[in-house]
C-alpha cells in the first residue's frame, strides 16, 4: 500500500522556520495512577500555544495526532516519532532532502518499508489531510468507538467479548440484570459497568490474549525475521501469586519459555473461580469475584427502586465502579473512594449497597484503610 503522493503533489517549504508542529497525542502520565479519570486538557494546552503564538496562528502552529495515525495506518504507535518527522519535513522543517532521509532509514535496515509508509503518512497529514482521512476510510475497517455504539450494539459488543472470555454462563450472567432494568440510560450504565467486573484480567484472560494467533501474527508482523533468533520477547508481569504478604506487586520479567505456558494456561479457562483454581485463592482474585456479585445485589434492590425522582441516582450507581481501575494498591485505592460514594448513593435510594467480606477483607489489607487522604471509608454492610 503507497500512502504518500508523489514529491511533485506534495509541494514543500523549505527551510521555513517560523512553523510550531506539535503531536496532539495525550499520553497518560503519572497523574492517572492516582486518578483515573484524570484530564490532561490537551485542547487547552494547543489553545494557550495558539494564544502564545499570537495573531496569524493559524498558519504558525500545527498539529496532528501522531499515535492515533500511526495505529490506524501501521496497526501500532511504534511509527509515531517517525511519521511526526515526515509532518515536520513536508512543512519546511526539517532542513535534510527526502534522499538522505530514505537512505538513511535503508542504512538503519529496521522495519525499513514500515518506516517509509510511516515518512509518506505524515507528509500527507501536513499537506492534505482530508485526502488522508478519504484513504482511511478506503483501506481501514472503521471501528466504533464505545462512545459511538447503540446500546444494542454495546451489549452485542459485550456478549461477543464474554463469550470468548469464559463462555456462554458469563453471557448468561450479563444479561440478566439487563433485562431487569427498563430504563434505557440505566441498562446502558449496567452495560458497561458489569462488563468490567465480570471480565477482570486475570491470569487465564492473559494467558488468552497472549496465545491468540492473531496476537503472534501482529507481533511478527511489526519485527523481522524469527522471535528467539532476530529478536527476544520477554514477559512482564506481576500476578498476585508472586507478590509477597499482598503487598505492592511488582514486575518479573519471564522469557519466551512463557508461550506454550500462555498455551496451557489459555486452554483452562473452565478452572476459573472453581475451587480446583489455583489462582483464584488469592486475595485479590477474590475480591474481584465479590465485587461483580456484590454488583449483581446491589443493582436489583435499586432496579426495585427505580422510578423517575430517582433515575439519575441508580445510573450513578451503575456506573460507579467502572471507576476501580488498576491493579493491586491502585486498584484498591479507587475501590475505597467507590465504596464511600456508593454508601452515600444508595442511602439516598434507601437500599443497603452489598460488600462482601472478600471486598472488605481487600480494603482492610491497605495501608491506613480507615483513612485515604484524610477522607473516612465508610464500608458498607
């Protein structure tokens, strides 16, 4: 596939030093370990560059989002710095001919066409960005963002996505305080909120992911040559089992010897939560099983509830724990505040919001549980 227009289509700038390129791509940064739902307000940042750059803006600042291109186009954002060059060069910036740079990325001997289509699709975002999105929509599948989806597409999306998951008693399981909820902006919170809690990911969903052959076929599509001869994988991760007493987990790097294990794990799934378990023991894994449960009582006593003074509290407490993100502490610091707010939600509805032990066990195991930043966690009964 040839992205990039001919040098002659695509006329260039040269050596024009007055242009401001800036990549609109939000990367999460360590705020969103602390808050979720943190905004980083990129628009407000362009906003004030525009402001700084004064009148005549316009044809000053630029900007693209260089990921979202990236994956769009190349399948990952390992092209990003690269097509962000390609931008920066078809506006003038970047005082090398187009000779040099593609030889030197021939010289490089990495990904070398990967990297070319990435040059060409940032000289096309910079010079005609409407032809770009016309391309896209003529050689990538368009994937609905959860924000786009109906509702039914959502709880399709969901069933399709519990299934592979863990089978039909998990779609099962899904549907059913669904079908209990009349109102369609409730039924939407439940949608996307019991999903979470009911497909944590764990170590078979991992295991899963991982052995999927299309997962292998991406990555060996992204890297020449063979996985062990021309490149090493390695495995981070930090299950619950290898962290001592409970405390914070931390990351161990495992080899390759790790894909006919993800093989073996990914073909058990029917273990999962039985007492023949062997990860499902732990803590954690124990409080997650809880909380889709706890979830399950909750929402029927407010579905009880449900009229239209008090609507907008049950979509608020369907939607709620979609904010316990995370692992490990982090997950359990989000878990507290979600507590806290739903005592108060559902005092308002006057229902009694279900905690189980294992959820309570969980909170109690934080360090200062009765204290977060100075705000009581009240743990409901």
């Amino acid at each position: 596939m040839v992205v990039g227009a001919s040098p002659e289509a695509l006329q260039t700038v040269r050596h024009d030093r007055t242009k401001i390129v800036v990549n609109a791509h939000a990367i999460p940064n360590a705020s969103f370990v602390q808050n979720p739902d943190a905004n980083l307000h990129a628009d407000a940042l362009i906003d004030k560059m525009r402001h700084a750059a004064g009148p005549g803006a316009k044809d000053v600042l630029f900007s693209c989002d260089a990921q979202a291109l990236a994956t769009r186009f190349l399948g990952d954002t390992i092209g990003a710095n690269i097509l962000m060059l390609g931008y920066a060069w078809q506006l003038g910036l970047v005082p090398v001919s187009l000779a040099a740079l593609m030889r030197a990325l021939e010289l490089n001997n990495i990904a070398v066409e990967k990297n070319k289509l990435a040059f060409s699709i940032g000289r096309l975002a910079a010079q005609d960005a409407a032809a770009l999105d016309a391309l896209t929509a003529q050689v990538v599948a368009k994937r609905v963002s959860l924000a786009d989806m109906t509702l039914a597409e959502l709880i399709r999306d969901r069933e399709e996505r519990l299934s592979a998951y863990g089978g039909a008693n998990y779609v099962a399981r899904y549907r059913a305080p669904l079908d209990r909820a009349s109102n369609e902006t409730v039924k939407h919170a439940i949608a996307v909120t019991f999903y979470k809690l009911l497909a944590v990911k764990d170590e078979y969903e991992v295991a899963r992911l991982h052995a999927d052959p299309a997962f292998r076929a991406a990555l060996a599509a992204q890297f020449e040559g063979a996985a062990g001869d021309a490149y090493t994988v390695k495995f981070n991760l930090a299950p619950p089992t290898l962290t001592a007493g409970g405390g914070v987990p931390s990351k161990r790097s495992f080899g390759q010897w790790m894909w006919p294990v993800m093989r073996g794990l990914s073909s058990l799934l029917a273990l999962r939560g039985s007492v023949l378990d062997p990860f499902g023991r732990t803590l954690e894994r124990c409080m997650e099983r809880q909380l889709a449960a706890d979830l399950e009582t909750t929402m029927t006593r407010a579905l009880a509830r449900l009229d239209a003074s008090n609507a907008q509290d049950v979509v608020a407490l369907a939607a709620l724990f979609e904010r316990v993100r995370g692992y490990g502490h982090v997950k359990l610091a989000n878990l507290a505040m979600v507590k806290r707010a739903e005592c108060d939600i559902a005092a308002r509805l006057g229902i009694d919001a279900a905690t189980g032990d294992a959820v309570r066990a969980a909170i109690d195991t934080m360090k200062g549980a009765s204290t977060l930043k100075s705000i009581p966690v009240v743990v409901a009964k």
